[in-house]
C-alpha cells in the first residue's frame, strides 16, 4: 500500500479528518457532526438541554458518516463543535451563522457576543473546518480520477408535529443529472428518496458543499438522511451500507462541468 492510501485520524479543536485520503473517490464533511462546546465556550446553567437536540447538531450524521467512509475508503472531515458555536454550514457574514436563541431558549454561550468574539469564533472554528475541506480536496484532486464532494446532514422526523417520510434527500445544484442517478440507486434499495427535499439545494442553503465544489470544481452534492434512520448503531449501519452502494456505482463523466 502506498504512503498516500495509509488511513489517517487527526483532531484538533475544530475538525476531525479520518480515513484514506488517497483512495476513494469521496470527499465527504459533516459540518454538524458535533454537539461540543470547545473550551473555554461553556453552556450557561439552562442550556444543557439544548444541546442535546438536532437544533446543537446534526444527531447520527458523525456516526453514520465514519460508516460511510469506511464502506467507500474514502476521507471525510467531521466538525467537533456545535453548530450553536458557529454554523459551518452558512455563509460567515450570514447573521445566522450564530444564532442568540433557538426556538424561545437564549443561549447563555451566546449572549452578548463582542464583534471580535464572534470573529474569533468563526476564525478558530469555522475557518479551520473549512481549511480542512480545502485541504483534503487539494489532496485528492491530483490523484486523479472522478471526484465527489459529499456533505452529509441528518433532518428531524418530524417538524411542527408533520411526521416527514421521507427517507434520504439528495439536495444539489446544479448537478441535476448526478444527483437524479444517485436517487434512483438509493431508491432501488428501497429508501423513500426525494431530489432537494426536505429542503432546496438551489436556495443557496448547501453552502459548504457549494463553497468548495465550486472552489475546487468538483462535482458536490449535499444529503440528508432522517434521523430516525440513525437512532441506533444497527440502523447506522444498514443506512451507511445502502447509501455506500449507491454511491459506489454512481456513474460520472470525467469533466465535472458535464457532470
Ligand atoms: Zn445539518
């Protein structure tokens, strides 16, 4: 085995980037993998209930994630703070990208944020999480081959009381035809599957799949998969399994502008 395909596991304070960056053809990142608040960021006494729940991260996605590496022998770069400290998934000059509340919580980590402090948290966790993707991209890229950048997300069953049925929603744009294979082999393995569902990948809402495939110019798509197909270690693993199938056949055309 050469150098290039030995599997790597590196943390630091923001990202975590494992697998073999030299082998498969996916880049994957989990922009809310975690629900950590790095130190010194500590919860306020009513806010450990918070970030317990989808609104702190994206619960199951770093686990089914590690799956799906492993199954694809592919790297991915999973984020080890909260999506409350910052959202790695929205534009930095987005208002949202930290948020004062969420639903009537204030949260006691971000009250009263300085402008300097709430650049030092996008510059110590967003960027380097960024960085990483940029990274990891520049590493696999010359290696040759077709390259997919996946980001991966989970989405709640069930929101304002409407139980959603849907099963994995393969959210792109513009790679229409890549992401219309890719939702026909999950659906041939049985998973109810929708094209820019639960939300549209074409609302400027895929912002970190969007900011680097566009940078590197590799074909980029972005999944969300129900949580309540990741609530136990067994479902993790049957999920990860079908959406490695399905990835592994995807059939691309070589010139990423082409799709
Ligand atoms: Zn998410």
């Amino acid at each position: 085995m050469s150098p290039a395909e030995k599997h790597i596991h590196e943390t630091d304070d923001a990202s975590e980037v494992l697998g073999w960056p030299g082998h498969g053809r996916f880049v994957l990142s989990c922009e809310h993998a975690s629900n950590r608040l790095p130190p010194p960021i500590r919860p306020g006494p009513l806010d450990a209930p918070w970030l317990a729940t989808h609104w702190a991260y994206d619960i199951g996605a770093a686990e089914l994630v590690r799956e799906i590496v492993r199954n694809t022998g592919s790297v991915a770069v999973l984020s080890r703070f909260s999506r409350l400290v910052c959202d790695a998934n929205r534009d930095p000059s987005d208002p949202t990208v930290i948020v004062p509340r969420v639903e009537l919580h204030s949260l006691g980590f971000n009250e009263l944020l300085s402008p300097h402090e709430r650049a030092l948290r996008i510059e110590r966790y967003h960027a380097v999480f960024h960085k990483k993707v940029d990274e990891q991209l520049d590493r696999r890229l010359p290696m040759g081959g077709d390259v997919v950048l996946v980001s991966v997300h989970s989405f709640v069953p069930a929101l304002y009381g409407l139980q959603r049925e849907l099963d994995v929603g393969v959210l792109f744009n513009p790679y229409e035809a890549v992401a219309t294979r890719l939702a026909r082999a999950l659906e041939a393995r049985g998973l109810v599957t929708a094209l820019n569902e639960p939300y549209s990948g074409r609302r400027g809402l895929i912002y970190s799949a969007e900011r680097h495939g566009l940078n590197h110019q590799v074909i980029y798509l972005e999944l969300e998969v129900n949580q309540a197909l990741l609530s136990t270690p067994p479902k993790v693993y049957r999920i990860a399994r079908l959406i490695a199938d399905s990835l592994k056949e995807l059939r691309l055309r070589s010139n990423a502008r082409e799709q």
